[in-house]
C-alpha cells in the first residue's frame, strides 16, 4: 500500500493524516488496518516505534465514524487498556489528532492523579476511553463506571502488562465486557503465556507480525561495556563525555536506583531528571516535558517507563543494569532509532550480569558486540567530576552580635553548650 486512501479509511481520517505527516503506511499499519476494517479479532506484532497505534486508531475511528451513536453514560464504545500512565496519555492524544474536529469525546483514565475529572467524563459517556487496569478497576467496583457499551476492546503491550501483574485485573475486566465485541492484541513480544491468553479471548483472529518474535530494531546500534560494578557511574558519566550523547534515556532496574543515578549525573554536570512509579503524575510530565525541550539531557527511568516514552530525537539508551527479563531489552532499546531515524544502545554489565546478557542475545539471536573496560583490562573510566557547591550566601549577623561591643567575647549558642545532663556530671560530688 502506497497510500492510505488506498486502505478504505474514511475522508476526514486521511486529511487528519496529511496534516499530522504521514504519507505512507508502515507495515504494521497495511496489513492490520484491512483486516480490522472487515471486523476481525487481531493479534499485532511489531516492534516499537512501528505505528502499532494508528494501526489500530484508524479502524477504530474509521468505523465509529461510519456507525454514529452515543455512547451509554459511564461506559464507552472503544475501550483501550495500557500498562502505564505514559503511554495511555499517548494513545489518548494520537486518537485525539487523529480525530481533529470530529465530535467524539475521548478520555484517559489512570492512577496517581484525583478522581474527580475522571469520574465526570466518565458520567457523560465516552466514544475513546483509554485506561491503565488498575484505576478502570477502581471505578468499576466503585460504580462509577460500566463496560456495557465496549464495542472495541484494545489491549495494547500486552506482555508488559502481564510482566507487571496486571492479569487479574484484565480478567476482572473482560469479566464486565459484552461478549459480542471486536478484540485486538498488540505487543512488541509474543511469548506464550500471552498466546494462551489470546486464545482465551480472542475469536479467530488473524495475527499480523511484521518482525520475528523478540527482533532488536534494525536501525539501533548496540554495544555492551564489561565494567565492574563499583565503576558503573563514572563509566556513565564518561559516556556523556560524547557531544552527541545529547538526548539520552538511561534505564535502571529500581526506583531508588533511578533517582541515585539520576542524581549522580546532576552533580557531574549532566542535566539529568528520574522518572518512575514513585513520582507523582505532575512529576512525571513536568520531567517528560524537560527532557522533550531539550532542558534535561538524560532521564533515568525503569522499566515501567520504558513503554511509555515515545520521544523523537532519543540518541541513545543506555542499560545501566541490564532487565531481569530479556523481553524488556527489546523494549528499552526501541526508545532510539525511531521514525526512521539511527540510533545506539549502551549495555553496562557488571560481572553479576553476565547471564542476564547471555539471556538477552540468546533471545535476540544476536553477539553483541563488547568492550572490556573491567580492572586491569582497559582503562580506567574517568573520575566523575562533581558540580561545584554553591557558594553560602552571607546572612545579616545575629542581632546581638550587632549589638555587643567590639572584643566583648559572645556568649556560647545553644548548640555549643553541654547538654543538661553532662553538667549535672561535673557538678557531682563522688561518693567516698
């Protein structure tokens, strides 16, 4: 397909598609849009950064647009299910550009933010509602909202959902789900335990994969550093020696480990914000934004993030501990190297990771190439070199320091004085 006027897909879509830049369809999106046009069940594998969203946005708009009704109040005709606060923001707003001046309401629904605003939209009724598990099943059981009226059921990373626990919940959902309705399946992987619960789900869907199973972008240049494991952060820093290291994301496997890092990079000199579950709502959008503006060179974050970052102009990923589940090397890798461009992946492995590694190019199918920077075998990194202090600034003098005479000598503070009890002590008499 050269075009998408060619796929069928409504008028207004297509302009929407010229005005937001993109001519041709990517093969995630030719083979997968016919195929949801004529209604059928679907399992998507691609790589991320392929188009997998308006592979399915389209269709779906495209068939709303062709079916008009409204939507019951509290439930909704599409409803999308995404691991993270991120990326549901980012499925809303492609669906939002998408449908630019058309009359469809949509809404995102996720956690660490109050309720209000949602249970409101919620009350209206909703032709898009894009949700992460956890929240949709805090107003389900709360009442507030109702699936009664899902025409479309997305279910979109699904095997990062499943590798954060999020199955009960799914299945709770699916639980209120009309049984007659269309279902999609969209994953970067498709490990087995997802191809279990596809058959559970799914009618007879037809599967659409554009890459092998577990296949590394093609345009991602990757390389591993063996460094020991007390020298990791000097070797990050002397990683952002490199000018074109200029917009980096750096994945770590905890969240303390996120926010250590990220504050190592911040004393040696390298704008550098974290990002992870921990960080409130506001939190993480204000350090998406900086690192998008350009105002944060590098942003440290785990895996719960990894899907969820969808940047242009990402240079480089850097693995500061490599994922205990090879899949999640696919995954972090794929932030670079998107939209056509190249980019290059940094694995820093410590002795203690060397099966992770092997896992991670047994699963790929790949030798990494590798550069030996441990002890006496290279190298040492260069030193980390830390941001000087802030000089303190002069504070006005007490006032009755301004006060006493010139060589009166100042009475001892009260952080100077012994305490009560050491007083006491000298002032005892010893018992003979």
């Amino acid at each position: 397909m050269d075009n998408f006027l060619a796929l069928g897909l409504a008028a207004p879509l297509v302009s929407a598609l010229g005005r937001i830049g993109f001519a041709k369809p990517t093969p995630i999106q030719a083979q997968a849009i016919p195929a949801l046009l004529a209604g059928r069940d679907l399992i998507g594998v691609a790589q991320t950064g392929t188009g997998k969203t308006a592979a399915f946005a389209l269709p779906i708009l495209h068939r709303l647009l062709a079916n008009p009704r409204r939507a019951p109040q509290g439930s909704a005709r599409v409803l999308i299910l995404s691991p993270t606060r991120e990326l549901a923001s980012q499925i809303a707003q492609s669906f939002r550009d998408l449908s630019q001046g058309l009359p469809l309401s949509i809404a995102v629904v996720f956690g660490g933010v109050p309720h209000g605003a949602q249970i409101k939209a919620l009350a209206r009724g909703l032709d898009v509602l894009v949700a992460t598990p956890g929240r949709l099943v805090d107003h389900l059981d709360n009442g507030v909202a109702n699936l009664r009226g899902v025409e479309y059921f997305v279910l979109d990373e699904v095997d990062q959902m499943l590798d954060l626990g999020f199955i009960k919940p799914i299945r709770r959902i699916v639980r209120d789900l009309p049984l007659k309705r269309q279902n999609l399946f969209f994953s970067a992987t498709m490990p087995s335990d997802i191809r279990r619960l596809a058959a559970e789900l799914l009618r007879n869907p037809i599967e659409v994969a554009v890459t092998p199973a577990a296949k590394t972008a093609d345009r991602v240049e990757q390389r591993v550093i063996l460094v020991d494991e007390p020298r990791k952060r000097d070797m990050l820093v002397e990683l952002f020696k490199d000018q074109a290291m200029s917009r980096a994301i750096v994945f770590t496997r905890t969240k303390r480990g996120a926010d250590r890092v990220a504050k190592a990079l911040d004393e040696a000199g390298v704008d550098a914000l974290a990002i992870h579950g921990n960080k409130s709502q506001g939190q993480r959008e204000r350090a998406l934004a900086a690192f998008r503006g350009g105002a944060a060179r590098a942003l440290v974050a785990t895996d719960i993030a990894a899907r969820g970052i969808d940047i242009d102009g990402v240079t480089h990923v850097v693995n500061f501990e490599l994922p205990e589940v090879a899949e999640a090397y696919v995954h972090r890798i794929g932030r670079t190297a998107r939209a056509g461009r190249e980019g290059i992946a940094i694995s820093l492995c410590a002795p203690s990771d060397r099966d992770l590694l092997r896992g991670i190019e047994k699963l790929t199918r790949l030798q990494i190439a590798t550069v030996d920077r441990r002890g006496h075998k290279g190298p040492a990194p260069s030193p980390v070199v830390r941001k000087a202090a802030p000089p303190t600034p002069n504070r006005a003098a007490p006032r009755d320091a301004r006060s006493r005479k010139q060589g009166a000598p100042m009475r001892a503070s009260r952080s100077a004085r012994r305490p009560w009890w050491a007083e006491l002590q000298a002032r005892a008499v010893p018992v003979v």
